[in-house]
C-alpha cells in the first residue's frame, strides 16, 4: 500500500478569490495564481514517497455558473506548474448529495482504491471545514492551511500550517520521527 497527501485546490494550491469573508475559485485561468512554495512542497513530498493528489468540489460547474471546459483549462494550468499525481474533482452541488462532494470522502476513498493507498498513512490538507471532514472521514491525518474565512471553522484537525510548503514540513518531520 502506499502513503498519499490529498490536498485541496483553492486556497492550498492556488489562491482563493475571497469576497466578503467567502472563498471562491479562480474564475479563469488568467485569475490563476499558484500560491508560493507549492511546486517545493509538492517535490518535496513526492521524493519522500508521497502520491500527491487534489480532490477539489467545484460546484459552480453543477449550479451552471461556470463551463466544464474553463475549470478544465485551469486544472490544465495547475497541472503544468505542481507535479501532481492526480487531480480529482466533483462538479456537484451540494443539492445532488452525491458520495464525492467534500465533506464525503468520495474523491479520497476513489483515488484510493486506484492508486492502492493506505488511507490511515495518508494526510488531507485543505483549508475549509469540509476538507477536514472529508479527511477524517477517509480515515487521513488532517491539516488546516491558509487563511480563515467567515464560514464554519474546522473541528478536530492533526495539525496547522500557515502554507502547504508549512504543512509538508510537519509532514516530513513526522516521518522522519516515525522511522
């Protein structure tokens, strides 16, 4: 089995467009903004071992808000810069109640059966409540990145990091504590 970090798109990989206390996904590629350290802390955990996968909810494409293709386009850009493994999505909304929508663990229990990971060596890092209850609920150690919006704030978490390129190092700290 292998070790996985999940981490969320907006606001842990890219920056958030937040508006009045709420955030939002870029809304095209050229409002794309890869947030710094991200490209190190992705190298930097795939040379330790790590699948580095993005599970991202991107329902505005479910409310018809925003086109399949421009959300495409912009996971195209991201792949290009980050060296992901893997980039998973939801396009639902939360009315569909589907399995994958976050806080569900869908896109982690999904990525987790193709790729072979053990779920409980793995960690979530997001920077929303619903990125920690997905990752508790997929059995993941938790992370809290970022800033902190006008929203329900996150319960129960692993740990805190101001930044993904943070949060890898807790990571590997930890595996190195482990070992």
């Amino acid at each position: 089995m292998r070790r996985a970090v999940f981490v969320d798109r907006d606001g842990v990989i890219n920056r958030s467009v937040v508006r009045d206390g709420q955030p939002f996904p870029p809304a095209s590629r050229a409002e794309l903004e890869i947030l710094p350290g991200v490209v190190e802390a992705v190298e930097r955990l795939r040379s330790a071992g790590f699948l580095v996968i993005a599970v991202t909810n991107q329902p505005d494409v479910g409310r018809g808000r925003q086109r399949r293709e421009v959300v495409e386009g912009i996971h195209m850009e991201i792949r290009q810069a980050v060296a992901l493994d893997d980039l998973k999505v939801c396009f639902h909304s939360e009315e569909d109640g589907c399995a994958c929508r976050k806080p569900r663990p869908g896109l982690l229990l999904d990525a987790a059966r193709q790729w072979g990971v053990d779920l409980s060596a793995s960690f979530m890092i997001g920077d929303r409540w619903r990125d920690i209850e997905a990752g508790k609920a997929a059995g993941c150690r938790t992370i809290l990145v970022g800033e902190r919006y006008d929203e329900r704030h996150p319960e129960g978490f692993w740990a805190s990091a101001p930044s993904l390129l943070d949060a890898s190092a807790l990571i590997l700290a930890d595996l190195r504590q482990a070992s």
